[in-house]
C-alpha cells in the first residue's frame, strides 16, 4: 500500500469512530417513555434487574414491583418457565446477555441495556476492523463501517433485546480466529520471514486466544444451536494454522465453547428452570392473561400452562418442517429480496466480504456454515424464518459478521460508497430514525422504504409479520397490510376508514377470477381497485337494504403456496382499493367468492 493513502485510512478511523460515538449518544438520549416494549425485551430486562438486585434468576412479585416503578408499565410478553412439578418460576431465555447487562441495569434500569448494545458494538466493530486491516489494508475502517451501517445492524443497538449481543459476539469472536492472521504489508515494511501469525504468538497468549474465541462463538451457539454450523470455519481456520499448534487451537475453540454453555446451563439450572431455557413448563404471559403472583399464586403455575399450552420448544411441535417445492421457493426469493426481510436490501454489504474472497484459513467454509444455518431455518421455520417484529432478518443477524472475514487480500476503499450508494434507498427511513418504533403508523414495518414497497415482494409466507387476519366466508382468508382496514371483532366482516385506501392479501383454497364485495349503505357507488385498472367500479347489485355488491376482477395469482395452518397450497392474491368520495366514517366489507353470491340471492 502507498504512504500516500495513510491520510485516507486515518479519516476511515475517523468515521468509524464517530459513527460508533453517535450510536452511543442516540442510546444515552433514548427516550423509552416514545419506544414501547416489544418482543422479549421485557423478559430481558427483568433477568437483568434480577441478578442485578436481587443475584438470581427467579421471577418473584418483587420482580413484578420494580420492573413497573422503573419502567412505568406492566411487563408485555413475559417468557416464564420451571421444572415440571415445581412452583420456582425462572427466566426462559439463556442467562449471558443478562450477566453482561448487570452493571449498565444497576446504574440505568432503563436506558442501561441499549448503552450496553451500543459498546459491544464498538468493541466488536473496532476489533473486527483491526482484524480485517491484517489482510485487506487501510480500507479495513471504511469496510468496516459499511458493514455495520450500511445494514440494519446498527439499528438493533436501540432494541433492549439480546440479537445485537449475539452480532457483537460473532464478530469479536471470528476477529480473534484471524487475529493473528497477517498478510498485509505496508510499502515501507519488508515482508515476513515466518509464517505470518501465530508463530510470532507466545503459546499462552495463543491459547488464551483461541479460547476466547470459541466461547464467544458458543454464546450464540447457547441461544439458537443452528449457529453451530459457525464452528466449521473456524475449526478449519485452527488445523490451517501452524502445525505445532493446530491441535491446541483446536481444543481452545471446543473448551471456550463448552465453558460458555456449561456456564449458561448451569445456572439456568441453579436458578430453577430446565438447562437450556426453551424446555421444561415455558410460557409467554401477557396482561390480559394476568401475571404469577400478581393475578394468581405461583402455585398454579403448572395448571396454567397444562390449560393454555406448553410453549417448550422440546414438548410442542414448535418446529413444523414444510416439504413443499412452492413453499421453499418463495422463501428462497424472500430471503434474498423480501420487502421486510431480505438480505439483499438490508444486508448488501456481506458482498463486500465476497469481493475479496480468498480460499485460505478456512474462508472457504464460512459461506457454507451460513448458508447451513439459513437452510435449517427455512426448513425448520419455513413461518418464521426471519424471528418476528425484527429490523430485516433477526435470525441472519449473528451470521452476517462471519461474512464480513470472507475480505483476505487488499482492496480499494472506492467499493464501500458503492455498496452503501445502492443500499441507501432501502435504508433512508432505518438512517433517518434509528431508535423509532418499528412498526409504523400504516401498520406496516416502519424501516421499509417506499421504493421497497414498490418495488419488492411481499413475504406472503411469513406469519409474524405485521397484518391481522380474518376468516372470511367461503373459505377465503384475508390479511390486513394497513390500518385503514381492521376486524369488526364479530361474525366475518371488515371496517373500511372511509375512503383511505386499503392494502391486503387474500387467500382461496381455490384459484378464483373474481370475488364479490358487499359494502354497506354508507359506501358511496364508485370502487376503485388498482389491480382492475384506472377506472372506478359500479355496483353490480343493490339490495334492499342499501347495501352494494361489487365484482372485483382477480390477477393472475401472487404466490401460491401452504399456509401456517394448513399443508395444502392456498392461492393469494394482492388488493389495494378505495372508494373515492366516500364519507370519513368506518363502511362494513364482506367479501365473498362471486360463486356464493349467485347462491345467496337466488331465493331471493
């Protein structure tokens, strides 16, 4: 590299290192009383005050108190679990993300878990971009920063949940697999002489590291096993090393690994509840169902779990494993380009790991452990491969660091603009707002861009994403994609918000060219459908009761494919409509396939 470029790579250090401080001066100014609870962040806190408070992990009424004098509101989305015949009631979700939350809950109860995501970032940006400089040069800042800010994965600092922790430690723990790895040679340096890396280490500090390195990995190993499938490449990085000490780097990797998981095992296992935290009785608790030891004793813990379902990951059927051809298609297509979900808006930069791939120190198994690990949660998960109320996909989150070390040989630091010019568009909203509710006012995923919308698909497969759902008659099944359609909460009909338009997916068991619209007294006698064309529809039929019956003319098929509650495919079909002039009171929608409303009014 020339001496020319050095200013260059001081200004990469410079943004990356301003970028990471207002990460944390955003987390430090968040205010939680604007960004509700969501997911398990509830659960994740009140782990933490607990071993923070009270140094265990057992949910007591105490519990309950603090966390509503702290956080000002009943918990939401509680995740409880004990052994079965036992009234202790403990924290279902592995115990690490807690330990590292305690001093920041100690000093902050509130603000201290997103202080915390926002210094592991640092730490595991800043050692990963070191690590990276070994191979690919000055440019290792730059790439870095697209990395982590050119994603989604910055903006999970502001969620008090454990995903951006599993990131921080999959990308400090590849950095030290390839920290000794060195390659790149400075214009004024001479070349080694030696095996670049671990030869220059002493054996201890070898160890120590190689250690380190497999227990940071296990940790996310602890929380979803798949990312077991991580191990391969840095096993394959360990026996690639030097050969006097292949053998010691490989059992460092194993007994970092195994001491983190007998660490989270074991107290989960003091605390009360089962060793991996997703068996034994588990159950989420909202506030409509009441709360242990608030509503009832924990006594009848075990009764309430008997009567409304384990939720154990061991004891129900929570993995449901689909082989349908048409059902893995789709997914395929949204895991890489979903409106909501996909890697390639929300994750571009992995590419750059791509651009300077080269096949040594195990590189070459990295793009299998991942591909791996996502081919188990699209058959394992095939509903809810992505991990629900996420920004992008949650699941792909603690492998995207591993593709950042795919980089081995020098690069030019021009390839970072680019990546981040064609990932801004998606982006935009994620950069503007960062700390935001991620569900928007339209009901819809707040991070999606309207050139997303426009131009990606929908994930139709996906049950966990945003959108009620309605039984309609005749078998057909509607979701909802905005809030200006919603459930009447009784019988098999919708409110329409007057004449804002409407987004929803319908669903048949059969394939239908058109469906009937049964629209209340108050509709005006024009509806326009964006699929049918430019020009509004006229009722087809006026009943006596004021009523109108529209004919919606159907498209070929959006998707077809089963359905989270069925095997067989359903055809789905994309709506959008509004019913111009209409007043600004809520208008009643049935809707029916065209053959029932011949048989409805044939007696009449």
């Amino acid at each position: 590299m020339d001496l020319k470029r050095h200013p260059l790579e001081a200004v990469g250090w410079l943004i990356l290192a301003l970028l990471l401080l207002s990460t944390l001066i955003g987390a430090v100014r968040l205010d939680r009383a604007h960004h509700p609870l969501i997911g398990d962040e509830a659960t994740y806190a009140m782990q933490a005050a607990s071993l923070a408070w009270d140094f265990d992990l057992s949910y007591t009424r105490q519990d309950y108190d603090r966390f509503v004098a702290q956080w000002g509101v009943p918990p939401e989305g509680l995740v409880l679990q004990s052994r079965p015949g036992s009234d202790r009631l403990v924290y279902a979700k592995p115990p690490l993300y807690a330990l590292v939350l305690v001093p920041f809950v100690r000093v902050a109860p509130v603000r201290g878990p997103v202080v915390a995501n926002a210094l592991l970032l640092a730490v595991a940006a800043l050692l990963a971009a070191l690590a990276l400089r070994h191979r690919i040069g000055g440019a290792a800042p730059w790439w870095t920063a697209a990395f982590v800010f050119a994603s989604t994965a910055f903006a999970y600092v502001f969620w008090g949940d454990a995903d951006l922790f599993l990131l921080a430690c999959t990308a400090a723990g590849f950095a030290l697999v390839y920290w000794g790895d060195r390659r790149y040679v400075r214009g004024d340096e001479p070349p080694p002489e030696v095996y670049p890396g671990e030869d220059t280490e002493t054996e201890r500090r070898s160890l120590a590291r190689w250690c380190a390195a497999g227990a940071l990995l296990g940790v996310a190993v602890v929380y979803r096993p798949v990312y077991l499938t991580l191990f391969l490449p840095a096993l394959a990085a360990a026996w690639d090393g030097p050969p006097r000490r292949r053998r010691a780097a490989m059992a460092g990797l194993v007994l970092g690994a195994l001491a983190v998981a007998a660490l989270s095992l074991g107290l989960q296992w003091l605390a009360g509840g089962d060793p991996t935290s997703y068996g034994g009785q588990r159950q989420g608790v909202y506030g409509h169902q009441g709360y242990p030891e608030v509503e009832y004793p924990k006594a009848a813990w075990s009764a309430q779990v008997e009567r409304k379902g384990n939720a154990s990951w061991l004891q129900r059927q929570a993995l449901r494993p689909q082989l349908s051809p048409r059902l893995a298609g789709w997914n395929l297509v949204y895991l890489l380009a979903g409106r909501s979900l996909g890697l390639l808006p929300y994750f571009l930069p992995l590419l750059l790991g791509f651009a300077a791939f080269q096949r040594d120190r195990g590189r070459w198994a990295i793009p299998l452990a991942v591909g791996a690990a996502l081919v188990a949660f699209l058959v394992l998960l095939p509903f809810n491969f992505y991990g629900g109320g996420a920004l992008g996909n949650r699941y792909f989150l603690p492998l995207y660091p591993a593709l950042w070390f795919l980089a081995a040989r020098p690069v030019r630091a021009v390839w970072m603009p680019l990546v981040v010019l064609l990932a801004s568009p998606f982006l935009v909203p994620l950069w503007n707002d960062p700390s935001g509710y991620p569900v928007g006012l339209d009901g819809q995923p707040r991070y999606v861009s309207a050139l997303a919308r426009q131009w990606l698909p929908y994930e139709t497969t996906q049950s966990n994403l945003p959108g009620d759902q309605v039984a309609m008659e005749g078998g057909l099944w509607v979701k909802l994609l905005n809030h200006n359609a919603w459930h009447a909460g009784r019988g098999r009909s919708l409110r329409l918000a007057g004449g804002a338009p409407v987004e929803l997916l319908l669903g048949s068991p059969q394939p239908l060219s058109s469906v009937d619209f049964e629209l209340d007294g108050r509709a005006p006698t024009r509806l326009h459908v964006r699929e049918v064309g430019d020009e509004d529809l006229r009722p087809l039929m006026l009943l006596a009761n004021g009523a109108e019956i529209f004919e919606v003319r159907l498209r070929t098929e959006r998707a077809v494919h089963p359905l989270w509650w069925s095997p067989y495919d359903y055809h789905l079909y994309s709506l959008t409509f509004h019913l111009p002039g209409a007043k600004t009171e809520p208008i009643a929608l049935r809707i029916r396939p065209a053959r029932d409303l011949i048989e409805i009014h044939r007696g009449d």
